[in-house]
C-alpha cells in the first residue's frame, strides 16, 4: 500500500509534464497513441482518473487505435473504475474488448474489467468477468475478494479465499479486513494469525477490530506486539490505529499510561508528516457530468449555492443532535477552526450539492477516494433521517447505504 501511496504522490510531482503533452495532444491531428495511453496512466496514478477519460474522449475519434492495446485498454477500464463512471461506459470498452479478443486472452484487462464491475457496484457483472477468465492469478482472485468484501459479503469472499492456489499478503489483509470490518473478531483473528509476513496493515485492521468490539484489552495487547515486532506503521494506518486506541479511552489512566505517551508520540508524527498527501475527493454525477470537490473546496461554478446549502445542512443536523468530532482533527487550530474544517470535507459538499440539484427524497450517490472519516459517517447517517434521504456512497474501503439514520456497514468499515 505504501508503494502505491509513494507512487501517487510521484505521478502528482510529474504531472506538470504530462498536462503539456496533453495539451500537445489535443492539438495534433494524428495523436501519438503510446504518449496517450502514457499520460492516461499519469493522471490514473496521481488519482484523477477523471482526466484520464477525458483525454481518451476527446482523442478517440482521431487516434481509434487508442484503444488498440491490451495496455491502453486496461488503462481506460481501470480510469472508468475509479471515476465512478456509469456501468455503460465500462460496459462499451467491455465490448470493445470483446471484439478485439483482448478480454479473453489479457490477464491485466480482465482483471481491469472484474475491477471496474465492481466499482460500478455489480459485483454480480464482476464475478460473471472472473468466471470466463481463462487463468486466474492472485492479481484477479485479489480484485474479487476485495470486491466482495467491499460490499461486506465475506462469506463469498471467503470461497473466493479458500479456492485460491496461491495467495499474497494483499490477500490475506483482505479477509482480516473483511471479517474485521464485519465484527466478526474470531474470524479476523483466525485469519490474521495464519497470515506470514504481517505488515501494518494486517495488525492496523485487526486491533481496529478489537477496539470496534470493545475488546480493549486485546487490541491493546495486540498493539503492544505489535512494536515489539518492530512494525513501523505508515501515515493512513497510524490514523485508524489511533482511532481505535481513541475508543479505549477509558484505559488512557493508571498503567497504560506508558504506551498512551506513544499515542501522543503518534499524533505528532502525524502532524510532523502532514498525513494529507492524497487529498480527499468526493465526486458525484448530475446532469450527465461528474462533479469533484475536495475539502473547502470553493471552485464550483455554484459554490456560493452549495456553501448556503451547507450552513443550513450543518444547522439542521446540530438541531438533530450532530455533535462535530473535532478531536479528528490533528492541526493545532481552535475548537471553531476545527468544526469549520470538517464541515467542510469533501463528501458534506458533495452532498450539499446533491441537495441543491436534486429532487426531494432522491437517493443520493457519492464516490469518494479514501476512507470515509467518523465524522462524515456519522453526519451521513443523520442526513438520511433529517432529509428522508437514501444514501450510497462508496468509499476506499466499501459500499455504505445509509438509510433512516442507519448505515449498511453497522459502523465496521
Ligand atoms: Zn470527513
Ligand atoms: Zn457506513
């Protein structure tokens, strides 16, 4: 994950690059397709995948051989994915792939195709793109599982598991997580004790189990080996590993407090690191357009409107008992600063937006890029019984449907 991370933040650094030859593409009569297919992967891995369909739409009808690779077209598959684009999209480059055979015979577009299905919400179409896949390997086996436990079923994910002739770590930390993100602690456990080669993530996802479950003591426990085997969490771990300490609050007197200091500890490296390299994004579709906020975000041709619609929304939820989780924020800003800023996250403007545009009692879809904070997930619960409101929004982890006051996740996630 911390490769992945690393590699965002170099494809951000490079993109300065990129967008010249995108602008030298837009204008050449013949575009060169490798630089193409090249800057859509740039702008895939600096987490704009939005950018990356938009050069390939506005190539496409001068260089049709944009989609002629194998390459280029996992690459468009996979920008679809994580755009969030409406199923048709994907399912047009589906076909394309069909025709050109590229399905059948590429392991990495049919492991594109199973992973865009499943962003898409069809896990159904997804696991229809795994079963004609002539060869599995673990890359494709891992985008099923992490599919079906993206949509909390872990018991399907867990065949998917078991069927598996090899597995790597990415597979073992998806079924600690799924179990985890379940509450189903014994599985987690089970799972995470047959895992080799543990890294952050394995021991971040199960203490947050035990600490969900309020089983402080083992998740503390847990944490303690987890230094004396001298695993160095990275930045977004640190986070949920903090989150979770910060439910046994309780223990934070008397004895523990040693290990409470590396708490402390953590947090100041949090801040030391400035943890936000990927920002947050939130994105949701209206009028036949996909419309990105990130946090206090003001470059919205309406961001007047939607600013109006977030006071209001803010007041009515407070109304309603929304109490801001401003110890989530790690700058040392005051309290005022602090409920400012999480008002101001990227899923509550998406959705002040969606108020604004759509009708009454509409459902509501969001896709955002990382993991939801508590904060967000509490006020999205709200929302949905102050504004009689179904909910989906799709996160870096899983689906959550909020209806009613209530979330699909049951608060794992
Ligand atoms: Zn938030
Ligand atoms: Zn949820």
């Amino acid at each position: 994950m911390r490769g992945k991370r690393g590699a965002a933040a170099a494809a951000t650094a490079a993109l300065p690059e990129q967008q010249a030859v995108h602008a030298r593409l837009e204008k050449s009569a013949r575009p060169d397709v490798l630089y193409a297919t090249g800057v859509m992967r740039a702008y895939l891995r600096a987490s704009l995948p939005l950018q990356s369909l938009r050069l390939l739409a506005g190539l496409l009808p001068r260089a049709p051989r944009l989609l002629a690779t194998s390459f280029s077209l996992s690459v468009a598959l996979q920008a679809c994915g994580s755009a969030a684009a409406p199923v048709s999209v994907g399912a047009a480059l589906h076909a394309r792939a069909l025709r050109s055979g590229f399905a059948a015979a590429d392991l990495f577009v049919r492991t594109a195709l199973v992973e865009m299905y499943a962003k898409a919400g069809r896990v159904d179409l997804a696991r229809d793109a795994f079963d004609e896949a002539p060869l599995r390997d673990v890359f494709l086996c891992n985008v099923m599982l992490a599919a079906y436990v993206s949509r909390s079923e872990v018991a399907e994910a867990r065949k998917v598991f078991d069927g598996m002739p090899m597995r790597d770590l990415v597979s073992w930390n998806t079924m600690i997580h799924g179990y985890a993100m379940r509450g189903e602690v014994g599985l987690a456990r089970e799972i995470f004790d047959g895992t080799e080669d543990r890294d952050a993530f394995s021991w971040s996802s199960m203490i947050s189990a035990y600490a969900k479950s309020r089983r402080s003591k083992e998740a503390l426990e847990l944490w303690r080996e987890m230094h004396a085997a001298s695993i160095i969490p990275d930045c977004i771990t640190l986070v949920s590993v903090v989150s979770a300490c910060s439910d046994l609050g309780a223990l934070a007197v008397g004895a523990e407090a040693n290990s409470w200091e590396g708490v402390a500890e953590m947090r100041k490296t949090i801040r030391r690191d400035n943890i936000q390299r990927i920002p947050g994004r939130s994105s949701i579709e209206w009028d036949e357009k996909i419309h990105e906020f990130v946090s206090g975000d003001r470059l919205h041709p309406r961001s007047k409107e939607i600013y109006r619609v977030l006071e209001e929304m803010m007041d009515r939820l407070k109304q309603a008992g929304y109490k801001p989780m401003t110890g989530l924020v790690l700058q040392d800003i005051d309290e005022q600063s602090k409920e400012r800023s999480l008002a101001e996250h990227s899923e509550k403007l998406a959705i002040a937006f969606a108020l604004l545009t759509t009708p009454a009692r509409s459902t509501i879809r969001i896709t955002k890029n990382l993991r939801a904070c508590e904060d967000c997930h509490s006020a999205m619960k709200l929302i949905s019984l102050v504004y009689d409101r179904k909910l989906i929004v799709r996160d870096r982890n899983r689906f959550h449907h909020f209806s009613e006051g209530q979330c699909s996740c049951k608060d794992y996630w």
